[in-house]
C-alpha cells in the first residue's frame, strides 16, 4: 500500500467552532428541542445527575439559548439555562449547560448567566438564587454571585448561591458573542 505524506485520519479534522453565537430565550420550535436534548446530553448522558431531565419547574420556566449561526443562519442550540419564579420576587436559575466543544470558547457560559439574571430583572426579580455543583462555586463568584449555604443534592455537593444583582447585566446583552471580545 503506498505511503502518504498527509494520512486522513480522524485527528487531522477538529470541529468548526463558530464566533458568531447569540444568547437569548428560546422561541422557534427547534430552539426548544434542541434546548432539551443539550440539558439531557449534559446533565443526563455526560454527567449522570439526572434519568430524566425534565421536571415540573420546565411548565413555568424561561429557556434562555446560546445559539451557535453558520454563515449568518441560526443553526444549533449549543448553550442553555432556564430561569423561573418560585414565588413573586423570588426567581432561581438552573440547567445551565454548554455543548462540550464550545466550553471555555468564548464566555458563552457567562453570557447565559448574564441574560438568565438581568431577563429575570425585566420580569420583576427582587432575588434571584441558583443552586450550584461545588466545582462550579469559584466560577460564579467571579459572575457576582455570593454563596449561602451548602447541601447534597443527587448524591452531589451543591451551594446555595446568591446573584448580586446590583452588579447585573455586567456585559452587553443579545449581542454577538466572539472571542475577540471578552468580558469580566
Ligand atoms: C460551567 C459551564 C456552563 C461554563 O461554561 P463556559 O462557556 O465553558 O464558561 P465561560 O467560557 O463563560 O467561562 C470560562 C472561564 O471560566 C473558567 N472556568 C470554567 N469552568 C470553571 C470552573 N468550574 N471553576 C473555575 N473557573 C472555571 C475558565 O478557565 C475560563 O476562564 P477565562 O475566562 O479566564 O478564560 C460549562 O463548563 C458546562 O456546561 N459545564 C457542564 C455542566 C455544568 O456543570 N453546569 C453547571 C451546573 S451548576
């Protein structure tokens, strides 16, 4: 068999990430689907927190996107999170997830964050609080929240966390996100 210089293995192709990615609530049908199928490929296949995924709180929940676009058309959900009132006022965030290849790409995580509170303002939030997996508590202090307590929750170490919202939005909102622009 002859011998090539250039061998087409899997490993000489990486995935095409793209820049062009917006962050906002989930309208279009397949926005929505996608939506559940990222949450269950995180949180049930990946992490396996959860069986099932989808609880009662999803009647009443905001899903909020990252929508990754290809050649300027909206393509694949590839971030989400989902934010809902549990009493007025009172507003928690949860199921925030990114698609693996795009994590630590390009502060999508700290974009849906950014959206999942400051829409939660727009809507009357007087508090708003998540509960949190310990290895992301680091994380979210440096996204202005503070941590109340700790607890176990499926098993896992969680933190109660707390989103200062004076400091909220703390980058622009629905805007494009790339890696040449990041913020803190
Ligand atoms: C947590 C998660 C949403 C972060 O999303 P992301 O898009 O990768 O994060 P961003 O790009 O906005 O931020 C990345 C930055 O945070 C840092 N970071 C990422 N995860 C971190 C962690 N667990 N602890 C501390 N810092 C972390 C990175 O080093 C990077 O720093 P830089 O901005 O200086 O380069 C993502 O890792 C994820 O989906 N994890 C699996 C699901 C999960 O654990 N959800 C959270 C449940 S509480």
């Amino acid at each position: 068999m002859a011998e090539h210089a250039f061998a087409l293995v899997d490993s000489t192709f990486t995935e095409f990430l793209t820049d062009d990615l917006l962050v906002k609530p989930a309208e279009q049908a397949w926005e929505k689907s996608d939506y559940y199928a990222l949450r269950r490929a995180v949180f049930s296949q990946e992490q396996q927190l959860l069986a099932q995924d989808k609880d009662d709180k999803d009647f009443g929940a905001l899903p909020i996107v990252a929508v990754a676009h290809h050649c300027g058309m909206p393509d694949q959900v590839i971030g989400a999170v989902r934010i809902y009132p549990s009493e007025p006022g009172l507003w928690y965030g949860g199921r925030l997830c990114v698609a693996r290849a795009y994590r630590r790409h390009a502060m999508i995580g700290k974009a849906l964050v950014n959206e999942a509170v400051s829409r939660a303002l727009d809507l009357g939030c007087e508090r708003f609080l998540a509960t949190v997996q310990v290895v992301n508590e680091a994380w979210f202090h440096r996204l202005h929240w503070r941590s109340l307590d700790t607890l176990q929750l499926l098993g896992q170490p969680h933190v109660l966390m707390e989103a200062q919202l004076d400091a909220y939005p703390f980058m622009p909102r629905r805007v494009a996100l790339s890696r040449a622009r990041r913020h803190d």
